[in-house]
C-alpha cells in the first residue's frame, strides 16, 4: 500500500533491505541494468572513463546483443514451454546490438611543473577543502624523520603563515622518531579533532618491554600485530596523533598497530563506507614490495593490511612497488586513484603509473605504462616518487605532488649526491585518460541513474564537447535521468 503522496518507485526502495557500508560496497559495483535498483546512481562530480564501470558490456538477451529469428524478431533463451518451438527445428540469427568494439582505455601521460623552493612550501603532502590548500613539510635534511612545518594557501600557488607544528608526546612517551607521517582532515571527528595524523615509530623500551607487548598484542589483538622478521630490537609499530588546526598536535597512546611501513602511508575518512582506511607497504611478496590496505571504525586500533597490489608476472621480475599515493579525484567521492611507484631493482629507477578503482578496494591499472617518467632534467633525472594529494589549480588543471632525486634510488649518498626536489605532475582538468578509437569504434553506457535533466560529455580529436539532452539520453545510451 502507498502512503499519501508516495509513488511506486519510492515505495519499492522502502521495501528493500538496508545493507551494511561493504555490501553496499559491492552492491554498487554489482549494479546490473536488467534489475531494478539504485546502484547505477551517479555520484555527484565528474566522472572519468578509467575502467569499464560505466560502459555496456553487452549481455546477450538482456540488455545488448540479442539472437533473433530470421526476421529479426528478437527470441527468447530458454523455448522449453514454447509449442511452435519446443520440439521444432528453428535458425536463429546474432544481433550484436550495443557491444562496444574498436576501443580502448589508456592514461595521459602528466606535464611537469618548474622545481618548487627547496626547504618551503608547498611539500609532498597537500589537502585542498573548504577553498583553502594545506600543506606540511620539512626544512630540514632529506632523511624520513624531521621537524614538520605548516603552510596555507588560497590558490595552491601563494603559500603563507609558514609555522612549526608543536607536539605533546606525553601519552606516548620514548617514540623513536616521527617518521613518514600522513596528514588528513577527518569529516567524522569532533573539532578536537579533526586533523589526524597517521606515523611510523619505533617501539620503545627494553628488549623485556617490547617483549610483553608483543605477547599482549598476539593475546588480544593477534591481527594487529605484523612484525618484520623475528628480532624484537627492530619491532616498529604505526602511531597517531589528533589535532584541531594541523598545527599543535598530540600523540595517542601506542602503537595503534604494529607494522613496518616506512615509506607513504595513506590514511583518510572513507564516507561511504564509513570507516577509517590505510594504504601501507606490505613487506614482502616473495621479496618484493607491495602496496596493502587496511580499514578499521575505530582510528585507534587497527588491523595489519591485506595485500592489495603486488608485482604480477607479467611485470619484470625485478619490479615491485615502493610507494602508493593513494588518492582521490577532486570532487567525487567514487572516483579512486593511486599513482603508484614500480621501482625497478636492474636499473636502480623509477616511474608513476595510474591506477582506478570504485571504491578503494578493487583496483584496475589504466592502461598505457608510466604517466610520470624521471628526467630530463637534472634534478629528477634519477628516480621519482608521488605524494598525495590530487588537487585541483587554477587554469582547468588538476595537479599531484611528487619528488624527483638526480641519482638512483640506491646510489650512495651524502649531503652532495642525495636531496629531494618537489613538483607537480599537472594534467588538464578530467584529462587523466579517456576511452580512445584509432579507427571507428563505438559504445554504450550502462542506463545511469542521474540527478538533472542534462549530461555534459568531453570529447578530444575531433574538437568537440557538449551535452546530451534527455531524450538523446534515453533513445542513445538509455540513462535513466531524473530531474
């Protein structure tokens, strides 16, 4: 029965049954265009052609290609209660109505920005919100572990009101050092706060201490306990600390979780699923670096990651994964990015791929190879890794911090051979990679369920771009458009 003033499709979504946030998860990417459902609703913001999601693969006699009599009136799969053809003899022709062919998806190679001040801002960490970039970095020698400085700006160009973070360790005391630390701004957390910060640290102690903490950790909290070989002298755990303004910070009592992740963590609030996320190095798949992911409700206990990505064969045996840089496109909320480092041990470099996922947890390379290689210049011409995060610039572009080093990863360094250099890999705005044709090729998407009565579209090549109105939308593309 309708209340007053319900209709049909309002009262068939109070029907339904409420999911958790992770069968929600999959239920989006599940969405299938011959049932009824919201799952193909568009998400506010753009939405980039990295993946398949979007586009029909054509599921024969559903929606797509269909086998159809000689006529070409369109026949049923199963004809066992069918009286002229049940027992019958019949021919059957192919309709590959709506199958998309003659395309591909490949990534667009980044631009590079001049190197940005040594020593000042902007640093390899930059969170744009509310009209207002933020950065943290160092002024400090190039080692893992140093002073961390707060920066502001309006228009991610101009950066001011340059100030030291100040720390109380008091609830952590004996933290061996303060060591590749992630900075993210919390929606979920109370105004105290809202600035969290995600950091690797040694485990204080005696030999004795760690011990006991090791046993307690293997007796409550068995999978929160990842440590790296067998010597407790080198045991390492992930802290955390809170802060109302990214500037004063205080510690957490810790670990939070014991794991060896000393190179970028990744940490933010996930809305959708509403819990917190880490993207950590794993340490090791067979010897090799990978990239691992972890979600937790509660910030202050965490789980070890799972293995996310991982050198795969078709890769050189010699490549793993350093770093992740883990982001997300300015504006949406489903449209996951990583930019990950492939480090290759047999020349001792390193190049930025692209990544796509919707949703954080499965993940799809963007075909095409590396969209940020080291060099020419001098000051990145050795090896070169990704910060976070995705930011939008002025100018129509988008924009990702990362760090170039004039020599190989590991070539032996000194004060004269081994520094960082920030800049931005730059892109045009939703440029990132695109659906390509060489030749003819066509496709269509699945029928998306869209706020507003228009749809804009960008096309490259042949200088077009426009809009597609309603009716163009359901009679091409069959979108369900609400207004």
């Amino acid at each position: 029965m309708l209340a007053a003033g319900q209709d049909e499709e309002e009262a068939g979504m109070n029907d339904r049954i409420t999911l958790g946030t992770k069968a929600q998860a999959a239920a989006r990417r599940a969405g299938t265009p011959w049932m009824e459902g919201e799952e193909l609703r568009l998400a506010p913001g753009p939405h980039l052609f990295l993946d398949w999601r979007y586009v029909l693969p054509g599921e024969v006699g559903a929606i797509g290609p269909y086998w159809a009599t000689p006529s070409g009136t369109p026949m049923k799969l199963r004809l066992w209660n069918d009286p002229d053809r049940a027992d019958t003899p019949f021919t059957a022709r192919f309709v590959p109505r709506d199958t998309p062919h003659g395309i591909r998806i490949e990534r667009e190679p980044a631009g590079k920005s001049d190197p940005l001040p040594p020593g000042t801002a902007p640093g390899a960490r930059i969170i744009h919100a509310d009209g207002l970039y933020r950065t943290w970095y160092s002024r400090g020698e190039n080692e893992a572990s140093r002073p961390i400085h707060y920066a502001e700006s309006t228009d991610g160009h101009e950066w001011h009101g340059d100030t030291p973070c100040a720390f109380d360790f008091s609830a952590a005391p004996g933290v061996a050092g303060l060591e590749r630390s992630e900075i993210f701004l919390d929606p979920s957390a109370p105004d105290a706060e809202r600035f969290k910060m995600f950091f690797r640290g040694g485990i204080p102690g005696t030999e004795q201490e760690r011990r006991k903490l090791a046993e307690r950790f293997m007796r409550e909290r068995p999978d929160a306990f990842y440590p790296l070989g067998n010597d407790l002298s080198h045991l390492s755990g992930m802290w955390g600390a809170v802060s109302p303004d990214g500037i004063a910070w205080t510690a957490l009592p810790g670990p939070l979780v014991v794991h060896y992740s000393d190179t970028t963590n990744v940490v933010y609030y996930d809305q959708r699923l509403q819990r917190y996320v880490w993207y950590a190095r794993c340490n090791w798949f067979y010897g090799r670096r990978c990239i691992g992911r972890a979600e937790t409700d509660d910030f202050r206990r965490w789980p070890g990651p799972e293995m996310l990505v991982w050198p795969t064969s078709e890769r050189r045996p010699s490549d793993d994964w350093y770093t992740n840089s883990k982001t997300i496109y300015p504006g949406t909320v489903d449209q996951h990015l990583m930019f990950p480092a492939l480090y290759h041990h047999h020349d001792d470099t390193s190049e930025l791929l692209l990544y796509a996922s919707p949703d954080g947890i499965v993940w799809n390379e963007v075909p095409g190879g590396a969209v940020l290689d080291a060099g020419p210049e001098p000051w990145d011409a050795g090896c070169v890794f990704g910060g976070t995060d995705l930011i939008p610039l002025g100018g129509d572009r988008v924009a990702l911090p990362y760090g170039g080093y004039p020599q190989p990863h590991k070539y032996p360094r000194n004060r004269h051979s081994f520094w960082r250099t920030n800049a931005l890999a730059i892109w045009p705005r939703e440029r990132l990679g695109g659906i390509q044709a060489d030749d003819e090729g066509a496709f269509a998407t699945l029928p998306l369920i869209t706020e507003g009565s228009t749809l804009r579209y960008k096309e490259r090549g042949r200088g077009r771009s426009g809009k597609l109105g309603e009716a163009e939308n359901e009679r091409r593309n069959r979108r369900k458009v609400k207004k």
